[in-house]
C-alpha cells in the first residue's frame, strides 16, 4: 500500500507557510530536508530535561543523555547494518567525514607515487580533500569519465585500477544529477587489487537501502540533515579493523586513553575519533529522524520518490525548451534541467517568485558541470513529503518561465 | 536630462504599478536588461567582472564629453535588467554627480526582498564599482 502523503506532510510544521504569496513548493531536499516534529521535539527535550555532558558525568542526567546519545549510534549501525555500533562514528557530516579519512587513513597509507580515484561525478567535497592530500604526499589523483548520460564509465575505471590504488573515493548517488552508480561493482574491483572503498552517501542515504556489510565498502559517509535529522551533524561507518589500522584524527578529552606529559595513549574506537564534548543534542534528536524512516520504510519511500521523479520527467518534457541534463538509468528523486536561452539563477527565481524552492547553479560540482558543458542547471529533488499536485504546479511555473524565450 | 533624483522617482512609481505580485517584477526587471546597449564582445574578459556577485557581469566605463559612459553586460536576464535601472540613474553623468548620489530606489523599491540576500551583496558590489570607475575618471580629470 502507497504512503498516505497528507499524513505526512501533517508531521512537517514547515511545510506549511506561504512563500511571496503562494502555498511553499520545497523541492530543495537534495539541499537538506525538512525536520518531522519528532525531530524537533527530541530537541527541546533534550534540552528541558537531559542536558549534561556525557560519558563520564556520575549523576542521572549524563546517565540518561549518555543513554539516548547511544542509542542514535545503534539506530545508525542497524540502519546502515553495520556490524557493531562502534564501526559508526559521529562528525559534522558528509565533509567533515570525509576529511576525517583524508587526514588519518589518508595521512597515515597513502604514500608517494599512490594512486586515489574519484569520479566526474563528484562534489567539490569529494574532491579537495584528495586534491591536498596528493599535493601533500606527492599521489596522483585520477578521474573516472563519465558518459554523456551522467553515468560513470566502468571499463574506463578498471583500467585505472593497480597496485598503486590505495583508495577509491566515489559518490553512491549524485547531488548535481541523481545517477546512482554501480558502487558494488567499483567496490569488488578496488577490493581485488587491494584498494580501501570510501562511499560518499550523503545523497544515497535518504533514498536507498543502505547494508554497508552486502555493499563491503570500508567507508560510508553521510549527513543527518539530508536525512530529515539536525543540521551540523553526520557520521562515518568504518570497518573495525580500517579504523583500528588508523590513527586519531583531532586530540582533545573522551578519545583518550591515558594522558601524561610523556606519553598518551587513546581510547578504543568509536571514541578515539569524537574527540571533545559532541553534538549531544543533535545526536539525540536525529534518532527521532531514523525512526521516522524506518516506521515509512525505505522501499516504500523509494517507491514514492520514483513514482514523482518519473511523473516530473514525464510532466516537463512537454515542455518547450526543457533540457533534462543527466539521464542515468539508475537515478535517486533528483531532476537537473536547463531551459533553453535562459540561465538558471533565472529560472530559480521566477520559480521562488511562485514559492516553488529549487536550487540553482554547479551544485558544488564544477568539474562535472564543465564535463557538460553548462555553467549549472536548475535542480529540483523530491522527498517523502512531496506529491504530485506540487509537481503539476512546478510543471506550470516552468512552463510559463519556458514561454518567455521559447515561444 | 531629468535629475538623478527624478529618474529614481520615475524607477519607483513604475515599479509601484508593478504591486506586490513577485512574478510579474522580476518579470519587469528581466525586460528591462534588454534596454542595454551592446557590450562589446572584446571586452567581455575576466579584468572587467565584478567580484562578489553570483552570476557574471561585465562593466567598463570610459569619459564622453567630461561625463563617465558606463556599458554593461551580464549571462543572466535578472541581472541585466538590475544593472539597466543603475545605468539609467547614472550613466552619462559627471564624476562627481555619480560620486555624491545617494541611491535611494534601491531601498524604495525593495530591492532586497526582490532580489533576496545574495544578489543584495551582488547589487551592492556593482553600485562600488561604478563609484569607483567614477572617482578614476575625477581623479584623470583632476590630474
């Protein structure tokens, strides 16, 4: 049975306001996504109620907020199926995470002459980190090539594949255009000539089925505001034995061991890499956000989101003067377009000015917007709480936008 | 020619015609980019760019008659019609009358809620460099 849309957005205060006059149209959730009430309330709570520091407070609050605060770890590790709770550990999100590897893994296995692979695809997040880390050691970063669809070219990245690959570090889904690559197939070629497999799942995670065990990645790095939870936190799944082999990445209080002047030894994982008080609040309350998911279920949000991405492409192709850029095969609920003869900060703002929220420009993915050949797309991306009537009046807005060169 | 107090006063009742309805002034403001006269293709290169603003455009201002002739250009139609209403209050103006004028439409306007936050900074960096291109032509002037 289909989820019941009304239902949900009734969980979503946001959503109901009005933008320049007009009912809000969010299709911005690529961006980030709306919190649920539960999220919210899981916030304040924590605040009227629990508020202390944990791990080491010996009073009932930093009891209880210990408690809660790994409680989201293990939501986390059964939501990605990890093996244990410590293979998760909390950062600021998908960026930090994936500096994290850059610094320590990066830091420590990555030597002169190595070789670390990315693709076209990647966001500037993806890219800089690796970028500083060959400048630093003297490795060679190399770019799987994309075809003109959006989608990796995988015989061009088993060619790239040797010895010298000490990791691969690709996006599971697209920001900038929704392709969902063929990470199970990159991970098993990497793991074959002994490379280490860092997924960036910051778009992947609100949409696909995520069991970080069948997928055999080392890495998987993702944001909690993407996935309806609090802004400024995410987490990074590890396999026990890669973040063992790894040192710390900052210093400070909880990720030691023992400290003397001489010598300091640190702390068992997760906690050797959450150096200093965390996000406490936003931890807790981004457990509500995994419940949330899990009551809908993954396959039925999928389903829904697929049914208003085939419904959009359907709706704006008769669209004079609609271009779709990025026509994968295997997409997540995201649609990138152009109009012809006009730019799309235009076309965004048109669309604001009939409360319709997209996002315009290179998506912090200006490698692969100049690949394309565009300066940026106008993208819109969907999420549980969208339905198709926001969809026929972003098919309107865009229509009557489209008219004024492409009469 | 009307006084630049004037030309804004002309820019505000236009735009007050316009009403509260968002569409129909960017709409306005897109139109109004088309009033701009040709750029010319050589000099369309990255010196002429004004740094801080979202989309690109182009300014270069050279002295006609002891008063300063600005041309502009940009890749988006917003932000042509928004760089139009600036030239219609300033250009072929003296130096000094560009360098004292005090730009009250933008704010009669609304200009900020029009454009929102981020090409507000954008506006504001193209009022500065028009400014300072008028203070180089005072200051050759001058020499």
């Amino acid at each position: 049975m289909g989820l019941n849309i009304a239902k949900i957005r009734g969980l979503f205060p946001v959503l109901h306001q009005e933008v320049h006059g007009k009912p809000l149209v969010y299709f911005d959730n690529a961006a980030t996504t709306q919190k649920p009430q539960a999220v919210l309330d899981a916030l304040t709570n924590y605040y009227e109620k629990d508020n202390s520091n944990i791990h080491r407070g010996a009073h009932a609050l930093a009891d209880r907020a210990t408690r809660y605060f790994e409680e989201t770890r293990e939501a986390i590790q059964h939501f990605i199926n990890a093996r244990e709770a410590a293979e998760v550990i909390f950062t600021k999100g998908t960026t930090e995470s994936i500096n994290l590897v850059a610094a320590t893994f990066g830091r420590k296995f990555v030597e002169k002459g190595d070789e670390i692979i990315i693709s076209t695809l990647e966001h500037h997040s993806n890219i800089v980190p690796w970028q500083m880390l060959c400048e630093e050691k003297g490795a060679v970063l190399k770019v799987i090539p994309i075809n003109d669809a959006g989608e990796i070219i995988f015989e061009e990245f088993e060619k790239m594949l040797s010895a010298k690959t000490k990791l691969v570090s690709i996006v599971h889904a697209s920001n900038a255009l929704g392709t969902v690559n063929p990470v199970k197939k990159v991970i098993a070629a990497a793991h074959a000539v002994g490379a280490k497999v860092l997924l960036d799942g910051a778009q992947s995670s609100s949409h696909l089925q995520i069991d970080v065990q069948d997928l055999d990645c080392d890495f998987f790095a993702f944001s909690a505001h993407k996935l309806y939870g609090p802004t400024g936190l995410g987490g990074l799944y590890g396999k026990r034995e890669v973040f063992e082999s790894m040192p710390p990445y900052q210093g400070g209080g909880e990720m030691i061991k023992e400290v003397t002047f001489e010598k300091t030894t640190y702390n068992e994982i997760p906690f050797k890499f959450e150096a200093g008080t965390p996000n406490i609040a936003d931890v807790i309350s981004f457990k509500a956000a995994i419940d949330f998911i899990n009551e809908l279920g993954k396959d039925a949000i999928k389903a829904h989101e697929d049914e208003l991405l085939a419904y959009a492409n359907e709706q704006l192709m008769q669209i004079k003067g609609f271009i779709p850029v990025g026509t994968a095969q295997e997409k997540v609920s995201v649609l990138s377009f152009n109009i012809n003869a006009m730019h799309p900060y235009d076309v965004g703002m048109m669309l604001d000015a009939n409360g319709i929220a997209v996002r315009t420009g290179h998506h912090c993915t200006q490698p692969l917007m100049k690949r394309l050949g565009l300066e940026g797309t106008v993208r819109a991306s969907f999420a549980v709480y969208n339905s198709k009537s926001e969809i026929d009046k972003l098919a309107e807005g865009v229509s009557r936008i489209a008219r004024i060169k492409n009469k | 020619m009307s006084s630049i107090q004037e030309v804004q006063d002309e820019i505000v009742s236009e735009f007050e015609i316009l009403g509260d309805d968002k569409e129909s002034t960017i709409y306005y403001i897109m139109e109004l980019g088309g009033s701009l006269e040709d750029f010319p293709d050589n000099e369309r290169i990255e010196v002429n760019t004004i740094k801080g603003c979202q989309s690109k455009v182009w300014l270069i201002a050279d002295e006609k008659d002891g008063n300063v002739h600005f041309q502009a250009d940009s890749n988006t139609d917003i932000t042509k019609g928004l760089i139009s209403l600036l030239l219609r209050v300033l250009n072929y103006r003296s130096p000094e009358e560009i360098i004292n004028a005090k730009l009250d439409f933008v704010e009669r306007i609304g200009m900020g809620s029009i454009i929102g936050s981020q090409r507000s900074n954008g506006f504001a960096s193209m009022i500065k460099q028009i400014k300072l291109y008028a203070m180089a032509i005072q200051t050759k002037q001058n020499a």
